[in-house]
C-alpha cells in the first residue's frame, strides 16, 4: 500500500504498527524495535526521534533523515473563565493552523479535534468554512492534536469527537485510520465507544462507515426538521435529502448497534419553535437515537441569532412529549470563541486580544 508522505517523506506517526515493522525491517533492524518505536511516538508521546533512548543513535539518525515525524507546535492557548475550557491553536509543518478544544468532564477529559484546516461545506452559521477548504489532515495530524494537548494539560484524554473545524467524511480515509491508530492497544488505546464523529450528512460516507462496523458513535448535524429550511442552512441539503438521511441513520445503527445522534443548533426565529419541534419528532421518532440542541454561537458574519433559553426549552419539552431523548448541550468556552473555527479565523486576521488567563 501506498504510504502517506509530508514532503515527500512518509509520514512515521501515519503508519500502523504492520506497517512500522515493514519500515524497520528495511532498514535492517529487529522487528521488535517497531513496537518499541510505536510506543514511543503514540503512547509515550515524544516529539522527536532523539527522544526515543532505547534505540541506537545511528538508527535514530536514519530515520531522521526518512521521515516525517508530526509534532503540531502549540501558538496559542485560552482558557474559559466560566468552565474551565481550553481552546488551542496549533501550526502545523506547512504553517497552516488547526485549533482544538479540551473538556472536563464528570466522566473524563474530551478533546474536540479538526479533520480539515477549513471546510468546503458551507454552512452558513458556521465559521470553519467562510474561507473554504485548505487541505484534509493527515492522520497524525489528527491524532497529534490529541497527543499535544495530553503533554500540554498532563492529563489523560478519555474521550475524543470529531467535531471540530472540516467535515470528516470528506476527509475519509485518513478518517479511518486515524480511527484505528487511536483505539489500538500499542498506542492510546481509546475505546471505540468514547469516540464520536460528527457529519453533515454524507450519506455514501454513513453508509461506508456503518459498514466498517466500528462502535463509534455517528452524529449527525440536522439543524432543520424539513428539506426547504435544512437547504437554507446547510448546502449539503441540496444533495442528500432527509429521506436518505434517514435511511443512513437507520442502516448505522442496524450495522453497528450504536444510536445515532442528532445535532440541532437552534437559531431564532428560523428552526426553534414548536410547530418545528413536532416536525422534528416526526422526522426521527421512529429512529433509535438521542437529540443535542445546543443555542447557536453567533458569529459576527452572519446575523443568525440565538433561541432565547425560554424558546430552548420549549422544544426540548415538546421533544420529550413526543419521547425523543434530548440533552440541553452544555455551552462549554462560549468567552473563548468556542464555536467551531472561530479562533483561528481571529488569529489569521490578528484581531484577537488576549484573553489567556
Ligand atoms: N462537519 C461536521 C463536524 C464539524 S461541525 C459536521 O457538520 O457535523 C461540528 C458541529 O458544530 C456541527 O453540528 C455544526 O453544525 C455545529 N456548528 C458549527 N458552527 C456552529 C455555531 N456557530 N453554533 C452552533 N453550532 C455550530
């Protein structure tokens, strides 16, 4: 198989453990020192081959001069003075910039990571993707997002989404295998069940995925309980219709025995009331499956307004008469540009403050 390269070198931290041994045999070493080396990079997190003490110095050179080793630097960090919420700006090698977000939860730490250095999707709430798309991450950008912010805060990472900046599934096989680069037992072993993907409803991609059966979970963004008022948000609409949607929805949880979730900012004014909540329980009522709404996080580009809280719980009342499952999301690092893409847009245009504490 073809290897992934960053400037014309393969990239080390993209391989699996399979292919690291076929690397290292080539070189002439022991296959044992494969797992030594992967355990280096993803469990021990180094960031550089001269870390890796229990290898010669002439092999770590080699492979110096081989490979590309991703190690994001880290350019900026805030921390939300409400919750305790990290955002953090990393630069990749070719000085393009990804951000991610770190959660504390009851239940464990969550990292919010990019699969995309922008987005081509459009939606039009959204911040990510008002410039378009620069490029897919490879997988050991993805999963270094998560290794730095490991060593950065000191704590272990238990849980990951794909819920940050790009569309995952237009980003599809490095998808995959950064999938099972993170849950492999060599490395930092995440479950599978700790982890969620969130889509804007690629339905071949949903299809492909439920097919891999993994027990991740599948989120998809609704945001509209018709087609007219879903294409006015998201022209991803325009191609696949909520019929399919649905029909993917049902084949995920078929395949793979995990409930779906159904992301849906409310917006006021546009998609909150509860003639639409109704729409919305008819639309998935038949489905197995769990409801975010989560108060848009206006963006100053765009003039969608948030639902006031009485209109939020209005329709996660109706909802709940219709027995849906409904969380009122938490609204984590809304005074650190919590939205998706909303920090690296300010940092681009240098306008931000700093508002580290
Ligand atoms: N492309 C994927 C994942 C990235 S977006 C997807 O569409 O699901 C992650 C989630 O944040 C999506 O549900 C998206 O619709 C939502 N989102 C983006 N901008 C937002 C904003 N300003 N306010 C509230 N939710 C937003």
């Amino acid at each position: 198989m073809e290897r992934i390269t960053q400037n014309g070198k393969t990239d080390i931290k993209s391989l699996t453990l399979k292919e690291l041994k076929e690397e290292v045999s080539a070189m002439g070493e022991k296959p044992f020192r494969a797992k030594q080396m992967y355990e280096w990079m993803h469990k021990k997190l180094v960031r550089d081959f001269s870390e890796m003490s229990n290898l010669s110095k002439s092999f770590r050179e080699a492979c110096e001069k081989r490979y590309a080793y991703t190690a994001l630097i880290p350019v900026r960090e805030q921390e939300s003075r409400i919750d305790g919420t990290k955002k953090f700006l990393f630069e990749l090698s070719d000085g393009n910039l990804v951000e991610s977000v770190w959660m504390r939860y009851k239940h464990g730490n969550s990292v919010c990571i990019s699969s995309q250095v922008g987005c081509r999707m459009g939606c039009r709430f959204c911040a990510s993707t008002l410039d378009g798309l620069e490029r897919s991450l490879l997988p050991s950008e993805m999963l270094d997002q998560i290794y730095a912010i490991t060593l950065l805060t000191g704590e272990r990472v238990s849980n990951v989404v794909v819920m940050g900046t790009g569309e995952p599934m237009d980003n599809y096989d490095n998808l995959l295998r950064f999938l099972e680069l993170l849950t492999d037992a060599n490395g930092l072993n995440i479950s599978q069940r700790n982890v969620t993907v969130s889509t804007c409803g690629i339905v071949p991609r949903m299809r492909q995925l439920a097919e891999e059966k993994l027990q991740i979970t599948l989120a998809l963004s609704l945001h509209a309980p018709t087609d007219e008022k879903r294409r006015k948000l998201m022209p991803v609409a325009n191609q696949y219709s909520l019929t399919e949607l649905m029909d993917a929805c049902a084949y995920y949880f078929e395949q793979t025995g995990r409930r779906i979730t159904f992301e849906y900012s409310l917006v006021a004014g546009v998609n909150d009331n509860k003639e639409e909540a109704r729409e919305l329980s008819d639309l998935i009522g038949h489905l197995n499956c769990h409801v975010n709404l989560i108060p848009v996080n206006p963006i100053e580009e765009r003039d969608y307004k948030e639902s006031s809280r009485a209109a939020v719980l209005a329709f996660q009342k109706e909802l709940e008469k219709n027995k849906i499952n409904v969380t009122i999301r938490r609204e984590m690092g809304r005074d650190i540009d919590g939205a998706c893409g909303q920090l690296r847009r300010r940092h681009t245009k240098k306008t931000v403050e700093d508002l580290t504490c």
